[in-house]
C-alpha cells in the first residue's frame, strides 16, 4: 500500500491547492497573480485567473485558459514568451512582474 511520507506528500499537495488560496512570491506566474508585463512593447497590467475572480475590481483579467495565459503561466519574472493571438499573430510578451493579488 502507500506509505506513510507518500500519504502526508499526498495530503500536503492538496492542502496547498485549496481554491482562492494566494500563490506563493516568488516570480512564478500562476493564477491568483497580478502580472506586469511587456505586450508587443506595451506594457499592461493584469490578474491572472478566473473571470468572475475580477469581478469589481479595476483590473483586467485574462483566464488561465486564454493563450496568453497559457503562454506566461509557470514562466518566471524576467521571462520572454510567444503566444498566438487571436488573428493567428505571433506576439512578444516579457514578464516585468508577478506578484500574488492582494483584495
């Protein structure tokens, strides 16, 4: 059967997903962050994550799920990336910041 460190490796690896939990500081984009960064040389702000999650707040939000999402999360601050929009472009995107959201 499944021992012991691999049963509390198993329970601590659900603890640390709960829903809405605040990601860790530590440059790595993931859901629940507010990102800065560079978009074909404009720089914009927004949290990454469940729609409904920006709900009355005054920032944008882009899901997990869009290509640019897809394309930046797990990446790290300092990190350039390509995700194709939309209308089939190639476009640029350099992580300037990634810092967990706030309320």
């Amino acid at each position: 059967g499944l021992n012991e460190a691999r049963i509390n490796q198993l329970e601590e690896l659900l603890r640390n997903c709960e829903v809405g939990e605040i990601p860790a500081d530590d440059g790595i984009v993931e859901p629940g962050m507010v990102i800065k960064a560079k978009l074909a040389g404009k720089q914009i702000s927004f949290l990454l994550g469940a729609r409904e999650s920006g709900e009355g707040l005054d920032i944008d939000v882009y899901s997990p799920e869009a290509p640019l999402g897809k394309a930046i999360n797990g990446k790290k601050i300092g990190d350039t990336v390509l995700y194709k929009a939309p209308n089939g472009k190639e476009i640029k995107v350099e992580i300037i910041d990634a810092k967990p959201y706030n309320a």
